[in-house]
C-alpha cells in the first residue's frame, strides 16, 4: 500500500496488441497485484489493448503522435493527461514513443519500462533477432525505472530463456513475451507492498541497495 493505504494508481502507456496491458489488468483481478489501472493512454487510435483496456471497464485516452510538429509539444500534452490523473506509477508497456529529457524527469522515479532484452545486452529495437544473430544463449526480458538513457535506467527484474537453434525472432518473441506477463505485474507488486524505492538513479529493496536485478523465479 501507499499514500496512507490507498491503493497504488497506475497510468499504462501502450501503442500496440496491449498484452501486457492484460497481464496487469489479471494480476490486478487475480489479487496478485494490490493496485488500480486509472487510465490506459495509446498514441495510436487503433491499438488492440484500447480494446482490452475498454472491455476491462478502464479509462483510454489516445493523444496520436502524428498531430505534433516536435517531440516535446506532444511530451507536453501527455504530461498534462498524466497530471489530471495523477497516477503513482506510469509503465510503460510496449509504448513506442521514445520519451524526451523533460518528462522523464518530471516522472522520474515513478514511470516504469519492460524492455524485451537482458539489459544492458540489446538497448533499442529488434532485439530478438539482434539476439539470435549475437549467437546468445539466453535472451529475456526486463523491468527497469525509465531515465534520460534509453532503456538505460536501473533495472528491477529480469526472466530469461535459453535462445534454441532452430528459433525465428518470432519464436524467441513470444516465449519472451510470456515472461513479461509474468515479470512485470510481479515488479509492480513489489513497489505495490512498499519494497522496492527509487533513489537517484537507484533501487533500494527492502531498504538494500539492489545491486543487480531480481531474477524472475520461475526458472
Ligand atoms: C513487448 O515485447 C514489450 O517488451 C515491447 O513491445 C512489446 C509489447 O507487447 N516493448 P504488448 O503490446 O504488451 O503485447
């Protein structure tokens, strides 16, 4: 619990298919994450997970990108929507924007990104191919608090897979993907029952320094 027992208030950013999205959302309903989905805010109007956060009864928004002439004008309006409704947490979840200086900051400590690689390993895009082509023998996933440096800011839980020999980037994807559903709401849950802490730049876990990230349990 938070803020004097309130409920942790989470704002989700997406832009696609919305599945991990729905991973919070049965976290959240399966009581394995004490928290409140206060809005689900897209970029792109036809983004499957509007329908799923519509379906779960949740508030969207859509401020599409393509109406702004410069990053921070749009960064600008998406601060102003967060604010009004002012959320504990801001995650990040398969939301292809790349977020300027300024609203980082303002947010910072608080927004939250699952990056579909073992950081530091593959930062950016396209990283299950860029995995494979590495000759990697595990690959994953990670959540890690969003700072200036993309997909740069300390990281709180990583899940891993071993990469077979006969994967395709999509294969790889997709068991990858099955990790975060199970990754992130239990990271979540974490800063839900007041464990983990954000401090300059840092993770404090029980009140320790996490000096690496946790490492998902089910393997
Ligand atoms: C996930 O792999 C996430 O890590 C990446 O984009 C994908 C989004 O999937 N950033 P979904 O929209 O949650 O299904």
């Amino acid at each position: 619990m938070t803020n004097a027992g309130r409920r942790l208030s989470l704002a989700v950013l997406i832009s696609g298919g919305g599945s991990n999205l729905q991973a919070l959302i049965d976290a959240i309903d399966g009581d394995r994450l004490d928290a409140e989905i206060v809005v689900v805010i897209s970029n792109n109007a036809d983004a499957f997970g509007l329908q799923r956060a519509r379906k779960a009864g949740l508030a969207t928004e859509i401020l599409d990108h393509r109406g702004f002439d410069a990053r921070e004008r749009y960064d600008a309006e998406l601060t102003e929507i967060l604010a009004s409704y002012d959320p504990d947490l801001i995650l990040l979840a398969g939301f292809m924007r790349i977020l300027g200086a300024a609203i980082v900051r303002r947010f910072e400590g608080r927004m939250l990104n699952i990056h579909p690689s073992l950081l530091p390993r593959f930062r950016g895009l396209d990283t299950h191919r860029r995995a494979i082509e590495a000759g990697e023998k595990q690959h994953g996933c990670t959540v890690h608090y969003v700072t200036a440096t993309l997909d740069g800011g300390p990281p709180i839980m990583q899940g891993s897979v071993d990469v077979l020999e006969t994967d395709t980037p999509d294969d790889l994807a997709k068991r990858v993907l099955a990790v975060e559903h199970r990754i992130y709401p239990a990271a979540v849950a974490m800063i839900a029952e007041g464990r983990l802490q954000y401090r300059d730049e840092q993770v404090l876990l029980d009140g320790r320094l996490l000096q690496s990230p946790v490492i998902d349990s089910v393997r």
